[in-house]
C-alpha cells in the first residue's frame, strides 16, 4: 500500500501483529532511532508498518543498503516507567526497526 | 532631558538614571550560525549550477508555509460525515487525504490513529519534531520543546492535564513517540449534539491541538 515499501514482494516481516518482542539492549554508535526508554523491554508488535531505508545508514548519506522492516511495537507504561503513576492499562507506542527487535518468549 | 525616553510612559513607576537605555531585544534572525551558513552556501551553489532556482526555492517555503491544520480538520470531518471515508483513512491514511487533494509525503507514511470513548491517542516525538508537515503544515513551538518531548511519553496524563485535558481512569492513554517513518494524525471523537451541523461547520470544531491528542473538539457553547 505504500510506496515506501519497495521490493516487499520477496520479503517477510519477521514479526506479525500480536507477537511478544523485546528490544535489543545495545548502546550502539551513531544515528538511532530506537528510544533508550525501551531498550530492553518488551513489548508487543502492534503492526508491520512497511519496509523503510535504515536510517543508521541513511544518516551518513548511504542509501544503497536493504530497506528494512519497520515495526509499531505497543509497551506498557508501567513496564517502561516503574513509578508511573496513571493506570495500568496505559501505553506507549515506538516504531523500532526489525534488526533492533528480538522473540520474547521468556517469562520476563 | 533631551531622551525621550525618559517621557514614555510606563506600567509601572520606574525611573532610570539619565541617559539609561533599556537592554535591546536580540532579533531572532541575527545569528548567523554554522548550519544557517552552510544551508545558504548550499542553496546559491546549488541555484549557480541551475539544479533549482532561487524563485522555485521561494514558492517551496510559500507551498509549505501555506499548510495549515485546517486541512487535518477537514480530514476529520469529512471522516465524521462519512463512514466509508472514516473506513479508508483508517486503513489507508495516505491514500484517503490524496483522495481529498492533499499532496502527501512520499518518504513517511500517515498513520491515523482514531480516539473512543475508551481510548485517548497523544502524539509526541522524543527525538526531534517529527509531525505530519504534508498535512498540517508547521509543529507549534512546544512540540519541538524538550520538555513536552521528554514529559509526554513519561506522564502523559500530567502533561493533558496542563494542557485542559483531565481525562478519567476507565480511558486509556496511548501515547505515540513518531521516532521513526510514520506520521500521527489523531481522529477526534465526533462531539456530542454536533448531528446537524455541515461538513464545513464540523471542520471548524477541529483545531490543530486535537489533531495532536492535547485537546478534543468541543460542541460551541458547551464546556
């Protein structure tokens, strides 16, 4: 549907809608886009959003690279913030790139 | 007492020694920093070698500047007056506003999230000022600043709540950090009583703070 979505037609997401993930805790260099407020945790993959440029490469004028697969991964905001103060049932959504994401199937 | 500035009037009773003149306001255009510099030098070379010229550079800022969240509101209503419509902008944003003459970015992509009864949609970009400029035009001041990015995904109901918006335990708060591709357009809940009003009137419900999620539309009159 989208024209940011390029070659999706060979691709898989990895992820589907529902799926339990946790986001890679690295402190890795350079233009990231994965909020530090997440890294770590998990979360659950509320859509496949489409294929984009990665955007750590995109930063430092590369644009050859494979597109990858962008998801909208849905926390809670307890689970980010121990000493949220508002419901339980309160989240926060954050697109994170596929290579940034992990299964979760621990009991975490 | 030759400086007539000692004659103006003030609010207050407040005399100055002779011959003191007030601090001046810095202009706010008088810096001419590094990325300021480097964006003219890139321009006039850019217009020298004929890849564009300084009067299409000019209508660029005057397309862009004439963006307004009016055209977001007008989103909304038209999705208010028309199921159909509602059914597509939810399930192809992009789409939808073209189909309504809108010009969309080509290198994000819209994502509409629609605000119930039992769920309340803010809109917040931790890392920048990320905002759907196709639609809506420029983000206000406070958006880009620190401190509703940083506070929004934090506390979020402390941040409506200043803002006039007190919402109650049972609706849930979904904040959306558009740190990456995806641009936010908050659907509004359709104000109550509002059965016989135009398209037209509808959209003048529907101000830029709503389409962000700090404020939902409200009937005239009511509070």
């Amino acid at each position: 549907m989208s024209r940011a979505q390029g070659a999706s037609a060979v691709k898989q997401p990895a992820y589907s809608p529902g799926d339990r993930v946790r986001v890679l805790k690295v402190d890795a260099p350079g233009h990231i886009r994965t909020p530090y407020y997440v890294r770590g945790l998990e979360g659950e993959v509320e859509r496949f959003v489409g294929y984009f440029r990665n955007p750590e490469e995109l930063a430092y004028g590369r644009y050859q690279g494979e597109k990858r697969a962008l998801y909208r991964v849905r926390f809670l905001q307890t689970q980010i913030w121990p000493d949220y103060t508002g419901p339980r049932q309160d989240t926060l959504d954050v697109e994170i790139y596929e290579h940034w994401l992990e299964n979760a199937r621990s009991g975490a | 007492m030759s400086d007539h500035h000692d004659h103006h009037d003030h609010d207050q009773d407040h005399a100055h020694p002779p011959g003191y003149r007030h601090p001046l306001q810095p202009d706010a255009d008088d810096t001419l920093t590094y990325p300021r510099r480097l964006e003219i030098a890139v321009r006039e070379l850019l217009i020298e070698k004929g890849i564009f010229t300084a009067e299409e550079v000019r209508a660029g800022i005057e397309e862009m500047d004439g963006r307004t969240p009016e055209n977001g509101a007008r989103v909304v209503a038209r999705a208010w007056a028309d199921p159909e419509f509602k059914q597509e902008l939810l399930a192809n944003p992009g789409r939808a506003c073209e189909s309504l003459g809108y010009v969309m970015d080509t290198t994000t992509q819209l994502a509409v999230v629609e605000n119930t009864p039992q769920v309340h949609n803010v809109i917040v970009c931790t890392l920048c000022s990320c905002y759907p400029r196709a639609l809506l035009g420029m983000p206000p001041t406070w958006y880009k600043s620190l401190a509703y990015r940083r506070r929004t995904v934090r506390e979020p109901r402390a941040v409506l709540k200043e803002f006039g918006l007190e919402l109650p335990d049972d609706v849930t708060v979904r904040v959306h950090d558009s740190n990456a591709d995806l641009r936010y357009l908050v659907l509004p809940l359709r104000p109550e009583g509002t059965t016989d009003m135009t398209e037209a009137e509808l959209a003048g419900l529907v101000t830029r703070d709503c389409l962000v999620g700090v404020a939902v539309p409200r009937k005239p009159g009511s509070k």
